[in-house]
C-alpha cells in the first residue's frame, strides 16, 4: 500500500480531538494525510453504523477521538462510547472486518502531539492490515 492509499475517516469530538486536530494542523506537525475528519458533538454521539457505511464507502480504518473520560463537556457521552467500542469491534470481527481498523482513543485539546503521533500510528496499523477489501464484506 503507498503512503497516501489508505482512508481513514476520523470520527472526532468537536470539543477535545477536533481541537487537537486544528492545532496540529495549524502548528504544522507533521502527520499522515490519510486521515479525513468528519466533527460531532461528542463521541458519545458516534453511532455504531456511523462506523459500518464509513467502511462500506470506501474506508480502511475509522478513528474515534474523545475528551478524556471524567472531562466530557456532556458529562457521560464518552461513557457511552466506552461501552459501545467493544460491542462494535465484536460485530465487526462477525462481517470478517479486523477489530484492528476501528481505534477509539480520548485525546484533549490540549494534546495536538497525541494527535499527531495516535495518528500516524494508526495509519501505520491500516497500512499493515492491507487495503479492507469491502466488496466481500456483507454489510
């Protein structure tokens, strides 16, 4: 896989990652492209089959970023995604999709290195994984 083949839909709350995001941005750190954001409220608001048509479009990976647990500016929201992950990646392994290619991680805006680094991470993973061949995938 080259280096800007994989996509990777970055779930972020506008709060805490989406900030971390805009300040490695405007910072210029340096990190993957691959990472295309998409801003909600709180990452409690992450659906799961907000994660299911990001693969069945096209997506390699689906990032989710969230305040830290205990600083959610709507108290229990990422909470709820806590319990929701797991639950997810189990489904997944289901259609055949590696609970690998979802990644949750609470990163604040104060953090933009963590960011950086969580991001280049990951699309290091996804280039691991090899393209998801969501074709074969049953969604």
């Amino acid at each position: 896989m080259e280096d800007s083949k994989p996509r990777i839909v970055g779930i972020l709350c506008r709060w805490c990652t989406y900030q971390a995001a805009d300040t490695a941005g405007t910072s210029l750190m340096k990190y993957p492209p691959n990472l295309t954001p998409i801003r909600v409220q709180c990452s409690g608001r992450v659906d799961p089959t907000f994660v299911l048509k990001a693969f069945k479009y096209g997506a390699d990976g689906v990032f989710i970023g969230g305040c830290h647990p205990g600083e959610c500016h709507y108290e229990e929201g990422n909470y709820n995604t806590m319990k929701r992950v797991p639950l997810l990646k189990r489904m997944l392994e289901q259609f055949g999709i590696d609970r690998d290619r979802v990644r949750l991680e609470w990163i604040s805006a104060a953090e933009p290195n963590k960011f950086a680094n969580t991001v280049t991470e990951f699309t290091e993973k996804i280039k691991e994984l090899g393209p998801l061949d969501w074709k074969k995938v049953e969604i």
